[in-house]
C-alpha cells in the first residue's frame, strides 16, 4: 500500500483516538457498574440508582478526581427500548443529576440551578424519539446515544451521621422508571442484550481501541459533525457494526493505525499539560461543538466534571517555582485568598489534593480531603483573607493546622471547585492566586 494512503489511515486513527477517547473511558466506568455483576462497583445494572451518602475516601477509585463535597448517586439508562423518567424531590439543598452521551458530552442537567428545588419529573429520550411530553412531567432531556449516565450529586450538610442520613432519605427519593410505567401503558418489547466488549486496561491503548469504539457507535448514530471522520472509520471496518476485528488487517494498516493511536495520545498529553481551568472541558453539545481534544482532556483530568455554569474547576500546573507537576517531598506550599480575592459562589466552593499520577485522594492523619467554604474551623487572616497550607507534615502552629490540607509525600494536584460561579469567575475577571512554594 502506498505511503500516502498509510499516512491517511495514521492520520485517521489519530484523530479517531482523540475522537473516541471519551468514549472508552466512559464505557470503562460503564461496564463495572452496569455491566459485570461480579465488580465490587456495580450498581445493580440498567435504570436503577445506587447512592453513596457518605463523602469520597481514598479507597473510592470508581473515578478519577473524585469530589469531596456532594455524595454521588449513580445510574445508568438504556434508551433503545423507550425513555426513561427521574424524578426528584422538593429539597433545600444543593443538587444536580447531570446526564451525558456515551461521548460524555451532556444532554442536561435536572438540579438546583437549572429547574430548580421543587419536585419534578423529567423524560430522559434517546434518538429519534418523538412522542408526546406525558401529562404530569416538566420537561425531557433528548440523548443523542442510546446509552446514557448519570452521575449525580447532593450537598452533604455537615459530618456528622445525622448528617449522612438526612442526605441518604433525600438521595432515596430519587426516581426512575421506564416511560411506559409512568403513564401506566404496555410496556415495547425489550431491546436484545449486547455483547458487551470485556473491559480490559490494554482497550484504550491498543489497537483493540479501535474494536469497542466499533461497539460503542452501534448505540451512537451518527451526528452532522461526525459525519467525516466516520466515514473514513468505516472505510477501516469500525462502521458501528460491533464486527471490527483486528487479525483482519493488513499489517502496513494495522502499523498505521497503531502509530496514530500514539500520536493522538501524544496530542491529548499535550493539550492536557496546558490545561489549568475546566473551560471548554465540559458541556452540553451546543457548548463543545466539535472540540474533541478539549473533550478528551476533560475526560483525563475529570471524567464527569460539569460545565463552568454548575461548577467551575481551576487548579495548578506547575508551583510559584516552575516545578511541574508540584511536590511536596521538598517543598511545603501556601495558597493565599485575599479578603477581596476568595471564591465567588453561588452555592460553595473547595479545594480538594490528589497524589499523582492516580488522581485520587491522599489519605492522612486528619482524615480531611478537601476545604472550602463550609470547613469548621478554618482561621481567616486578619484582614478577612485566608491562607491555605498545602504539606505533607501537619503544621506545628495551630492557626496554620486548622487551614492545613494533607498532601502526600510526592507530586500531587490540587483542585478548586466553586459551585454555581459568579459571573467574574466565568468572565476571567477573577483569578486563581498562585501556588507558593516554600522550602522547609
């Protein structure tokens, strides 16, 4: 085969690596929840929740980057059939069900901020639905993959098991049941179960990439945008037919396709290393357009991460020094808020550390994963800042120990999350302080 096609076909997977990326890491979660039944983190399959009450800890690994402020409540859909309907609660608190495309691209948010406190039922639709709203509901959320997530959130008040279980009977009164049962018709005949692709690590590096993507765009027509690249997949086999196999490839191609995959990562680490906010990273379709590398950072630094309107995430590259990523084996480190510098939110905000490169949370002596706005405690600056102290070793000053944020002995990441943003931080006006080193 000659060059130049081969430099096509590199060309091709590369950017159908960036393309799909979001994708497999998506399904990775998917599949140990909805999926293998033997995984620790199942939910219990298709159209059911699973809540967790209590706040993230180190041994939580369902997700990269996880948060520290709001319990998730998990839930996974298969539209083919029919819509689904969530219904929620009237509550005074915090939440959002934000559910997303197989893409991780989202379809809409049912929550404090977008409809509300009050109680609801909202119709979750899949492509091409076209039916009537059902007497009764206040909107529907139009997917445009078959299979969608959800992975929600809820305003954890306080620390106490008082607390934990108002927030565990608020999380119970989360709905969901099929179209059909909520207006009380027959239900269509199910939807035939798949064959599902056995996640394994290798799948999103591989070649074999290329054979769960072919999968996943089965659930997932295609969309003005896509129409290109996905015609020049199929002119490779990964039409959406689950039928891609590569033992069939010639082996020029097969080589080619491999170097792609390595460029297109190569890509991603790169557009990653200059990523320091959550812009662009996260959205619906409207907001993300075609930008598949931002998608795919996003995916990387925070898979489900909301849109900057819900939660805006900042965080630091490299410390005051330059040192990238920062590191607390040498190093003790500050963030200072001035009194006219703190984070504007609607709702709240925190600063949550992660060791690296896991992207999970630290373990430490204090058992404190993050602080914000709603820490006890904390001890503000004489006039009206607050300081942060961000080191391995609890601070012998007890000023400094009630600001203190557990950081491992090594390279760690720290991010900001500020709910419901003031329109300075969506504007840029207002900035992150820097990441101070200090030697010990």
């Amino acid at each position: 085969m000659s060059g130049a096609i081969l430099d096509a076909v590199r060309d091709t997977a590369a950017r159908a690596w960036i393309f799909g990326h979001p994708m497999l890491e998506n399904y990775r979660t998917l599949y140990t929840q909805a999926v293998d039944s033997n995984d620790h983190r199942y939910v219990g399959g298709f159209g059911t929740f699973r809540h967790y009450p209590r706040p993230s800890r180190p041994e939580n690994t369902d997700i990269v980057t996880p948060n520290n402020d709001t319990p998730y409540s998990w839930c996974w859909l298969d539209l083919r059939a029919e819509p689904w309907v969530v219904s929620v609660p009237a509550m005074d608190r915090y939440y959002v069900l934000p559910f997303h495309d197989l893409d991780t691209t989202y379809v809409g948010f049912v929550g404090a901020r977008t409809t509300g406190q009050g109680a609801g039922d909202y119709v979750i639709a899949g492509p091409g639905w076209t039916g009537p709203l059902p007497d009764g509901a206040a909107g529907v959320l139009r997917a445009d993959s078959q299979l969608v997530g959800c992975l929600g959130r809820t305003t954890l008040t306080g620390a106490t098991d008082e607390d934990i279980e108002e927030l565990r009977a608020v999380q119970e009164q989360y709905g969901l049941q099929p179209l059909s049962a909520y207006t009380g018709e027959a239900a269509p005949a199910p939807a035939d179960e798949p064959d599902w692709p056995v996640w394994r690590e290798e799948s999103g590096t591989s070649i074999e990439f290329f054979t769960v993507l072919d999968f996943l765009l089965g659930f997932f027509p295609a969309l003005s945008e896509q129409e290109g690249l996905r015609q020049e997949l199929a002119a490779l086999g990964v039409n959406g037919a689950g039928t891609f196999e590569p033992s069939r490839l010639e082996p020029d191609v097969r080589a080619a396709m491999e170097q792609g995959i390595a460029d297109g990562r190569a890509r991603l680490e790169e557009a990653k290393a200059r990523a320091t906010t959550s812009a662009g990273c996260f959205g619906t379709r409207a907001e993300l357009g075609d930008d598949y590398l931002a998608r795919g950072v996003g995916a990387d630094k925070g898979l489900y991460g909301l849109p900057p309107a819900e939660a805006w995430y900042g965080g630091w590259a490299v410390d005051s020094e330059g040192n990238r990523p920062p590191d607390s084996a040498e190093r003790d480190y500050t963030i200072h808020f001035g009194a006219d510098q703190l984070p504007q939110a609607q709702f709240f905000w925190s600063a949550t550390l992660y060791r690296l490169p896991e992207r999970l949370l630290v373990d430490n002596p204090l058992d404190r994963y993050s602080i914000g706005d709603r820490t006890e405690g904390l001890v503000h600056d004489r006039d009206g800042g607050l300081t942060l102290y961000v080191q391995h070793a609890r601070p012998q000053d007890p000023r400094r120990a009630a600001n203190w944020l557990p950081a491992p002995d090594g390279p760690f990441s720290v991010v900001i999350r500020i709910y419901g943003p003031d329109p300075s931080v969506l504007d840029g006006t207002w900035q992150l302080p820097a990441l101070t080193a200090g030697r010990r």
